[in-house]
C-alpha cells in the first residue's frame, strides 16, 4: 500500500501552548515558498495567514468541566474535497506519501477549494493571493541536510509534551498508527467522508493501578530484600537518649 | 458564507444572457415551425449582441473574484474533475455560438444554418446552467447548495430574466411576438417561484450534520468554545460570516420574493397590455435587483461547517 503521512494529535496530552502555531510560522514563513503575510502584527487588529491554529474547547458545565485544547491544521484528507474542485490543478495529493499540497504558481487565488475543505484548514495568503496551508514541512521532512531525527514536521520538533507524532498511517507499524489503534485514534467530522489522514488521541482518564507485587520486590534477585521491619508496639519509637 | 459581490455579478448577468439567447432560439424555432411570423433579422443579430454584453460583463465580473486574474487562464485544466473549469470552458465557447448565430442572421438571415448554431448554443446555454449551478451543488457539506433544486434555480431563474428581456426586446423589435412571449416568460417566472419556493421550504427545514462534537471529536452535549486562537480575524472569520442580522436575513428573502416575481410579473401584465417597452425594461431591471438579493441571499444562507472553529474569540 502506498503511503500517508500524517499527524496524530494527543488531546490527552496537549497543553495549549501554541509553541507548534510559532514553530510552524518560524518555519513556513522563512521557506523558500516565501513568506506568509501579516497585517498589523503590532497593531489592533493584527491578522495573518498561518497553517496551524491551536484552539480551546470546554466541555461540560461547571464545575465539572474540562479544557481540551485543539490543535487545527490540514487533515491532509485521504479523499480531499478540496482537490477536484481546484480548476487549475494547483491542489493536489501527492501519490508518493499522500500529502495534500497547494502549487503557489500555479493558484488563481479563486478560494474555491477553501469553500470545498469543511474543517476550513486553508488560508489565502492577502498579500500574494494565492491559496496556502499546511505542507507537512514538505521541505522538511526529506531534507538529508539534517539529522534524521530532525527530518519531522516543525510543528512536532517543536512540541514539549509530545502531543504530536508524525508518520506513515498506512504503516500498521508506525508510531502513528499503533497509537491510533492502543488510545482509539479518530477522524474529525467522519460524516463528510473525507477520511482525513491526520488523527486526534481522545482525553483519557488518568489512572494509577498498583499491584501487591509493585510495592514488594517479589522476584528480589539477589535474596537481600527482608520483610519490613516490624517493631513491637510497646517499643519505644523515639531515639536513646529523649525516651527515658 | 459571505456573499461575494463578483460571482453574485457574473451567475445573475450571464444567467440574463443565457436566458435572452434561449428567448431568441424559441422565436426563431417557433417562426420555422410555422406557430408565428419569422420576426426580423435585427431581432436576432442586434438581440445577440445584447446577450454578448451581458455575458461579457459577468465574465468582466467574474475576474474581480480571482487573487490572480493574469493566470485566470490555467483554470480551464481541470475540466476532468472541477465544475468551475468546466464553466470557464463553456462560458466561451458558448459567447462563440452566440457570436456565430447573430453574426449568420445579419448576413445569411435565418435558415439552416442559424437554426443549426441556434441549437448548438441553446444546448451551450443549458450546459452551462448546469456547470454553474453544480459549482454550488456539488460540495456536500454546504447542504443549503447540496440539492439539485440549485441547478434548477440557477436554470429557471436566469431564464426568466433572459425571457423577460427577450420580451422586452420583442416590444421593441417584433410586436407580434409580443403577447407569446409575455406569456412564455410568466411561465418560466412561475415555475422558477415554485422551484426557488421549494428550496427556501427545503433549507428551512434542513439540520446541519456536523456539529462542535463531530468537528473536535468529543461526545459530551454541552461544548463551549473558549478561544480559537488569535484576536484579530482571519481569512476563516471573515470569507465564512455573512455577520448580518437574522432580521436583515428574512428582510432580504421577501424583498427577493417581491422583486423577483409578483412585482415584474404585474409589470410584464402592463406592459404586455400597453405595448410599451419601456414598462418591460423597467420590470426586467427590477426583477434583476431582485435577482442580485436573491443570489446574496443564496450566499448567506449557506453555513459551512467550518463555522463551527470559529465560534468564540477567547
Ligand atoms: S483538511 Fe481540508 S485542505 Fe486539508 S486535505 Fe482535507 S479538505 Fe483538503
Ligand atoms: S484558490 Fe488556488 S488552489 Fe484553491 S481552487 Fe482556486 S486555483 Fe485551486
């Protein structure tokens, strides 16, 4: 089967830091694709075209509510809407990794695939009209200039919690997809049939399960762990010379 | 969705224009047939030339939609897949068809070959009906456009105002088309009522299928949006939010409703009774402030799912 990179996002996990909202536009604006315009970045109403946006939900009612903060980028969708209706081509879905990319010279700058992305992923760039939104760091992840380890999407280098692990979803083995199969992965919006390929970790009860053998050191290797030392009650607890 | 102002231009001019050369091709083919006198050939050419106007104009229009007009020219590849490219790709080979059978009827006068052109860019006509309206008809998840009854609008409406000028222009041109042509054009203008009375009755009742649960993937019934992550706007805050109230929203669907039907068909009375062109044209150009609120209004009552991330600044 072919490939699909793609995010898998740990709600459980995610802070809410926006240190992969920075990481990203450090990144994608320094590129060789150009910059990514803002306005006003100092002023009122500073607005600017990102490719990532970390947002906050509350869930419940109070007091018994919880924050889960929701990181949005592309879905990099395995049947994105936002392809066919693109009238130049400059949308596509690469065949090799299935990375869903906008062709800057390509675009008119119609909006129509944003119309056509229901989870509203792409932004236009005001300043050189044209269409832009995640890329994986496309430009990063086969960069043999930098170490293996670094060749993954700004966004996930950049992360402190780990909430966000990148890979193959087509590879049962990766880290992506056993995490989508171990902490019930899912897909956002599933009733429009887009089957996005990145993937959210739900928020997980957090438990601590102790067992006998855990606070015992049962299969004492060595045989030098005793019993705890047992005193009687009637001995006296505190030391010589203040127990008289 | 926030109405833009360029493609609200084009649908309604070329719909006008599509619908006017409709109006011709019926005058012609009813004369050849025998039903009524062959009206002249200045009805036809100078007629064609009004539907180049319009058609120019929407396309004129259409490019202040575009970020990129220079390379508006790449969007013709996609045809395969993309609605759109498919109605860059008829619009003009549909203006050819017109140009072709107004410039036979000023020079060969009707016949043959004008009623064979005439075909061809009547068939041009319905095809890119049917390309413009799919453009909006074909994305799932705006379910307010998801509905075949947006190709039929697009369809009847634009022929209804195209029929009503072609009316107008009977008045002027060949008064003895005009009683069969007031009429054809009431008929198209009441069913056009009846099939953009059904969508309104069809939208009304429709319930989006996503939700803020399905959108972030959480179950719980009570979600509230606490931040979306910056301030300031953004291109998703500002192309998805019409930002008009719900009364604007109900002023603006009845005034369409006036517009667009009792008020021009009351007109188109008159004026048939009259003789008066001019009584036409005024209803043609109201019906078309009527059109341009109802394609507003088109735009507006579409919710897009992505609405649901942007619910609350922080
Ligand atoms: S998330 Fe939107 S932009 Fe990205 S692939 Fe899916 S439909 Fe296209
Ligand atoms: S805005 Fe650009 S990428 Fe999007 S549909 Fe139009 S031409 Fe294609």
């Amino acid at each position: 089967m072919s490939k699909q990179l793609a995010l898998v996002i740990d709600l459980n996990v995610c802070v809410g830091c926006h240190a992969c909202v920075t990481s990203c536009k450090e990144w994608n604006t320094s590129g060789e694709a150009g910059f990514l315009s803002d306005d006003n970045p100092y002023g009122r109403d500073p607005t600017g075209t990102f490719f990532n946006r970390v947002q906050t939900f509350e869930v419940g009612e109070f007091p018994n509510t919880q924050t889960v903060h929701f990181p949005k980028s592309c879905l990099h969708c395995e049947d994105p809407p936002c392809v066919p209706v693109c009238p130049t081509g400059a949308s596509y879905k690469r065949a090799e990794d299935g990375i869903v990319l906008v062709d800057y010279d390509k675009c008119i700058g119609c909006k129509y695939c944003a119309w056509a992305c229901p989870y509203g992923a792409r932004e236009i760039d005001e300043h050189q009209k044209v269409m832009k939104k995640c890329t994986l760091c496309v430009d990063r992840i086969y960069d043999e200039s930098l170490p293996p380890a670094e060749r993954k999407p700004a966004c996930v280098m950049a992360c402190p919690t780990s909430a966000r692990l990148f890979g193959d979803v087509h590879d049962p083995e990766s880290v992506v997809s056993q995490a989508i199969r171990d902490s019930g992965g899912y897909a956002l919006m599933p009733e429009w049939g887009t089957h996005p390929a990145n993937h959210y970790l739900p928020r997980r009860k957090t438990e601590i399960t102790l067992h006998r053998d855990e606070l015992e050191r049962v299969d004492n290797p060595l045989k030098i762990d005793g019993l705890l030392p047992k005193p009687d009650v009637r001995a006296p607890s505190l030391d010589d010379s203040t127990s008289w | 969705m926030r109405p833009a102002f360029s493609v609200i231009f084009l649908t309604t001019l070329i719909g006008a224009g599509q619908g006017l050369f409709v109006a011709l091709y019926s005058a012609e083919f009813g004369a050849w047939l025998g039903v009524w006198a062959m009206p002249s050939e200045q009805y036809f050419s100078l007629g064609c030339v009004l539907v180049l106007a319009l058609l120019g104009a929407g396309l004129l229009a259409s490019f202040f939609h575009l970020g990129r007009p220079e390379r508006a020219w790449r969007s013709a590849a996609m045809w395969r897949s993309s609605w759109l490219s498919r109605e860059v790709i008829v619009l003009p080979v549909f203006m050819a068809a017109a140009a072709a059978f107004g410039l036979a009827h000023h020079l060969r006068g009707a016949g043959d070959l004008t009623l064979t052109l005439g075909g061809a860019g009547v068939a041009l006509a319905l095809l890119l009906f049917v390309c413009t309206g799919m453009i909006y008809a074909c994305l799932p998840f705006l379910q307010e456009w998801h509905t075949p009854l947006t190709v039929i609008n697009y369809l009847l409406l634009g022929c209804a105002s195209g029929f009503l000028l072609g009316t107008t222009w009977a008045a002027a041109q060949a008064p003895a088309l005009l009683v069969t042509a007031a009429a054809w054009t009431a008929g198209v203008t009441l069913a056009a009522l009846v099939m953009r009375g059904a969508a309104l009755a069809r939208n009304a009742r429709l319930r989006p299928k996503s939700t803020v649960q399905t959108a972030i993937g959480v179950k719980h019934p009570r979600i509230a949006q606490k931040a979306q992550g910056f301030m300031g706007g953004s291109f998703n805050t500002r192309d998805f939010f019409h930002g008009k109230s719900h009364a604007w929203l109900r002023l603006v669907k009845w005034g369409f409703l006036l517009l667009v039907f009792p008020l021009p068909l009351a007109l188109l009375a008159a004026g048939s009774a009259l003789a008066s062109w001019p009584v036409l044209a005024a209803a043609f150009l109201l019906q078309y402030l009527g059109l341009l609120a109802e394609r507003w209004f088109f735009f507006v009552q579409a919710r897009h799912p992505q609405n649901l991330y942007y619910q609350a600044i922080s």
